[in-house]
C-alpha cells in the first residue's frame, strides 16, 4: 500500500506552505509508516539547511569563478570544475583533479556541488551572464566540448 503525505504538494522538489508543516506517513504497516516518517524528517532538515547550504554554495561560486578566470596551475581544474557542473555531458569533469586543488578551493568546490544536489536554478545562473561566461571559460582553457567536437572516448 502507498503512503500518502498529509502535505499537499509532497514530492514536486518546492518547499510549499502546506509542506512547511511537520508530514507523517498515514501507512497501515508501521514499520513503513516509521520508514517514511524518517524520510519525511530527513527532508525537512535538509530544506532547513538549505539557505545556509545556498549562500555558503553561491559564495564559493564566486570565489571558484575567479579562480577559474585567473591563470594558476588551480585554475584550469576550477574551470574543468565548473564546466562539468554546466554541462556535463560537454564537459566531463575526473573527480580525481579534485585531489590537485589546495585545500580551501576543494571546500569551496564541496559547498558549490552541495548547493547543486537539488537545484533551485542551474548553477550556471547564479553568475550574471553565466551561461556566455562559462562558454567563454571553455574557450579560455581550450577545453574539449565532446558535443561539438565529435566523439571521444573519456
């Protein structure tokens, strides 16, 4: 049998009115029941949590985005970073180049792919102009686009 929230709206990824207020699970089975009730008070921890995870996440964006722009030798892996968080696909990122960052850029790249788990934009948008200034991080790196120019293996 389903559960059904008593929140309207449960499940759409917005934080509604209605899911502002504590949900439980009306399951017959209690153990689901209780299996539900805990996702359901893991999910209002974690909205609790998430202006602080988004101001924290867009601070360390602009950091990264500088950083990115500038010429080091983080700079191309910030950029590779943070292209791979725009498109993916395009730009696929080696999560081992985490490892050559100092310290505080790894931290800064953590609070920007927390702020990404459950986007409220893409995370391109939170940089004014984002999508042109990312497309020109790419250009600047000459970083392989693996859409445009044609297929690689990774």
């Amino acid at each position: 049998m389903k559960s059904t929230p008593t929140n309207p709206g449960a499940g759409t990824g917005e934080l509604s009115p209605a899911m502002q207020a504590p949900m439980a699970s009306n399951h017959p089975d209690p153990v689901a029941r209780e299996a539900f009730n805990r996702m359901y008070a893991e999910r209002a921890r974690r909205e609790a949590q998430r202006p602080a995870i988004e101001q924290a996440g867009r601070e360390a964006l602009e950091r990264l985005y500088q950083v990115a722009k500038r010429d080091t030798g983080q700079s191309r892996r910030v950029a590779s970073f943070l292209l791979g968080l725009y498109n993916g696909t395009r730009f696929p990122f080696d999560l081992t180049d985490l490892r050559g960052l100092d310290y505080a850029l790894f931290e800064d790249c953590m609070a920007v792919l927390r702020m990404d788990y459950q986007p409220r934009q893409e995370v391109h948008n939170y940089v004014p102009q984002g999508g042109q200034k990312f497309e020109q991080l790419a250009k600047d790196w000459r970083l392989v686009d693996r859409l445009k120019d044609g297929p690689h293996t990774l």
